[in-house]
C-alpha cells in the first residue's frame, strides 16, 4: 500500500486518491490539495459479476502504483449514505447494467460500509459518494440551489444548497413515464436503441418534469451523454442549464470534502464491512 501515514489535514501535500466507478470501468487519479491531478490517470474495465472485493482489488492495485496520499474519494453509482452503499444498480448483476440481478452479490453490496472498508485497508481518511455528488462539488458554484445531472449508464443527480451537498435521492428510480424510471426512459440502452436525436428529446422531456421538483438556479449537465444532446434540443434548454465536460469535475474528489456535511464523512455501524482482499 502506498498511502502515506499522516492522515489529518496539516499535509503541506495533501494529495487525495479520487476513485470514480462506472458502469464500465474504474478510473483513478491522484490529485493535489488544488485539485490538479498528478501523473496519468489509470483505468481498468470492469469485468461482471462484480463482488466488492473485486472492485477493492482494482483500487488496490491502482493505489500501488501512485506515489502516495493522505485521503481517498470514491464515487459509484446507487444510494450511499455516510459511507455505506445502500444499494448499487449496476455491481449487483450478472452481466452489467440491464441483465439479471445476483441475489448473492446484492446481499454482499447491501449495506457495506465501504468507506470502512477503504479506511482499513489504506489506513487514511476516506469519503464515499454517489457518483454524480462527486461530479457536482467539481463544478458547482456554491450559490443557491445547483442540481448535476450526469448521463451515462443511467441518471445521477446531485444537489447542492449554497455550497453544501444535500441528502441523495435515487431521481434515477423514480418512475417517468409509461410507468417506467428515468433510468428505464433516457439511459445508454435508449439511446442506442433510439438514436442521438430522439433520446435527446427524451432528455428535455425528462429536465423539464424535473424543474417542479427542484426549481434550481443553476443546472449542470455532465456525464459522457451529456455532449450527445443535439443542438435543436439545446437551444430550448434554457440560460440557466450548463454544460460540463467530465474533465470538469476532476478537482471534485478535493471540493467534496469542504462541501460534505461533517455526518456525511462519518460511516454508520455494520457488520457487512469485513472480507478478505485479494493480494
């Protein structure tokens, strides 16, 4: 392991380890206290099933290869409160995203306190997001009521009061239309099936039974979809809709912290927080 044993904030250096998890693959960087990153990031594409101690094996293995650092961020996809995964759509299924949930790997995603697990294993402060909370603090302003929509596999969303994240909600679960989620509606799989310029109608469709909802001040639009969002379709988005590129939201895995609630780099009590890693 190759983190460094100060872990409090009085590093002159303050590197973080940002780990952001995908549907298809894990992407690591090594940021300064700026946010910049340092050296190339590394990538290494998901193979499914997706036990935890495999994707901690793939961070692992990416943490070796860096120079050392003080913290870690992860990002990845589904319901994460103070640490601990609630619930994860994509790592749960036998084949990726859409294909058949594996009882055995939900119950060993259900309530794993990964950022003890990432504590333990590195033995520096950790704090575990959803994915698209990560994206957001990497953008966001911290003026009013800013809302990230990231579009890729699915839908993640993130809010943010006045610079602070606020609690995560699963948008991407709620139903849209035709009885099915926005994720059902406006993810990848739609998109391939309908074509750049239908699927971005979809999206319009889908920002605006958004604005009720949230009547945000700001809105960032991210994700690797987000740039497929046709002109004719961007022109009615409205001033007040942004579009961010991914790179945009690198110095996030170090906004995060500052933007964090102090709950929310706490994790919660549970026994799913202990397995063996591979070596």
């Amino acid at each position: 392991m190759n983190a460094v044993s100060h872990t409090d904030g009085s590093s002159p250096k303050l590197r973080t380890l940002a780990v952001d998890c995908g549907g298809g693959g894990i992407k690591t960087s090594l940021l300064d206290r700026a946010g910049f990153q340092i050296g190339h990031a590394q990538r290494t594409a998901l193979r499914y099933p997706l036990p935890p101690e495999d994707l901690m094996g793939i961070v692992k293995k990416h943490a070796a290869n860096v120079e050392g650092f003080e913290r870690v961020t992860l990002g990845m996809p589904g319901m994460i409160r103070h640490g601990v995964v609630v619930y994860t759509p994509h790592y749960i299924r036998k084949a990726g995203p859409h294909t058949k949930i594996v009882p055995e790997l939900a119950s060993a995603w259900e309530n794993l306190s990964l950022s003890k697990v990432l504590e333990d294993q590195f033995g520096v402060p950790t704090l575990v997001l959803n994915d698209a909370e990560v994206a957001a603090a990497g953008v966001a302003s911290g003026e009013g009521i800013e809302l990230m929509v990231t579009l890729g596999t699915g839908l993640g969303t993130a809010l943010i009061d006045n610079g602070t994240l606020a609690p995560h909600l699963e948008i991407s679960h709620a139903p849209m239309r035709w009885g099915l989620t926005y994720d059902d509606v406006i993810g990848e799989a739609e998109r391939i099936r309908l074509g750049d310029t239908a699927w971005s109608r979809r999206v319009l469709k889908a920002i605006e039974s958004l604005w009720p909802v949230f009547r945000w001040d700001k809105l960032y639009l991210g994700g690797g979809n987000s740039a497929r969002i046709v002109l004719s379709v961007r022109g009615k988005l409205g001033d007040n809709v942004i579009f961010v590129p991914n790179a945009a939201g690198m110095n996030g895995g170090v906004r995060a912290w500052d933007m964090a609630s102090p709950e929310r780099t706490l994790p919660l009590s549970t026994e799913n927080d202990h397995w063996d890693l591979p070596d």
